[in-house]
C-alpha cells in the first residue's frame, strides 16, 4: 500500500478529486472541456516525470482538446502552439520509445555550444513572435509570445532528452497560471480547473528535475 500512496500519485489524486469537483460545480461545455485538457495534460505530466514515453500520449490528447479553449478565449499564441506541439510531441515520443532502457528514457545531455545557441535563438524568437502577436490583436502578447517560445524550446529539448526540458517546463506553467488568473477576472470558472492543472503539473516539474537526474547518475555509473 506504501508503494502506491507515494508524493507523485498523492497529487495526481488530489488534482483528479479537486478539479472534479470544479467541473460538477460550474458545469457547461466549455468547463468540461477544460476538466478533460487539464486531467489529460496532468497525467502526462505525471508519466513525464517519471521518463516514460507515455507522457507524450496524454500530452497529444490534451492539446487537442486545449485548442477550443484557446479559440473561446482568442488566445491565438497558444493555439498555435498547442497545433505544433502535437507534431513535435509525436517526434519525441519516437525518440524516447527509440532510447529506453528498463522502461524509461536514456537521459541524454546537451553539449555547451548547443545549449548556447537554443537560449539565443530562443531570445530572438521571443522578441518576433510577440511582435506577430501584437500585430494580429492576440490577447496579452507578450506573455503568449513567451509561453509559445518557452515551450517550443521545452520541446526540443525533451527530444534531445535533456533534463533541461523540466526548467523551461516551469516557466512555461508560471506563464499559464498567470494567463489563466487574467482569464478568471473574465469570469472564466474553468480557469480555476487550468490552475489546479498547472499548479500540479509544476509539481511534476519539480519531480521530473529530480527523476531525471537520478536516472542520468544511475544509466552513466552502467557506461
């Protein structure tokens, strides 16, 4: 009983029971939706951390499901990038499935230049990207434009299955809480159900950071 009331599944429960009960108490379309992104996107989170190619499955799921709220709420950065992440989603998951060893990814890391050259280009692509989502009108540019850029760069470097994937993760959810906190001033109510998605999945961050160090110690001590 011990191995299953672990900190990972205690939060993954609690997430589960608490955005549940949000759901049945604003209950509407467009809430229900939110509660099946969010719990999708939680789960993959959950799995993610843990460096089991199954976190991309979810993750695919709750992204396809995010892009209607993202058209309800003209949050255009995100629905973009919630069109593109399922593509690169379905590149790592090769990946990962390709590197596995004892049922989790072989942790990998990224050499100095290219860790460099990510940040830069990342920096650059902030700056543009906020600039397209100025021009079209999208809501909060700039932290859409940030969120889409962070992530994109979380992205890549999951495919390249470096642990540095969990600290853009952590960024990328700190700009989700905030967006969704503006949307609940909107009166949005599902927002709360994205909070509590985001505030657990910024646990799984913080696991992940973890886990992913421990398996890079362990797999380089069998080289």
């Amino acid at each position: 009983m011990k191995k299953y009331l672990n900190l990972e599944n205690i939060v993954l429960i609690a997430s589960f029971i608490i955005s549940l009960i949000i759901a049945i108490l604003y209950s509407s379309l467009s809430v229900w939706i939110i509660f099946f992104s969010s719990i999708f996107g939680i789960i993959s989170s959950f799995f993610s951390s843990q460096g089991k190619w199954l976190g991309f499955v979810f993750d695919i799921i709750s992204y396809a499901i995010y892009i209607y709220t993202c058209l309800t709420q003209l949050y255009y950065g995100e629905m973009i990038l919630s069109v593109v992440i399922i593509v690169l989603h379905v590149l790592s998951l090769v990946q990962w499935k390709k590197h596995e060893e004892n049922g989790v990814v072989v942790v990998d890391d990224l050499s100095k230049k290219m860790l460099i050259s990510s940040l830069v280009i990342s920096i650059i692509g902030v700056v543009g990207y906020t600039a397209v989502l100025w021009f079209i009108n999208s809501e909060y540019p700039i932290l859409n434009g940030l969120a889409t850029v962070v992530y994109l760069l979380k992205c890549f470097y999951s495919y390249k299955r470096s642990v540095w994937q969990f600290g853009c993760y952590l960024v990328y959810e700190i700009i989700f809480i905030i967006l969704w906190l503006l949307a609940l001033e909107n009166g949005e109510m599902g927002g709360y159900i994205f909070l509590v998605g985001g505030i657990s999945e910024l646990i799984f961050c913080v696991f992940g950071l973890i886990n992913f160090n421990k398996l890079k110690i362990k797999q380089n001590l069998k080289k």
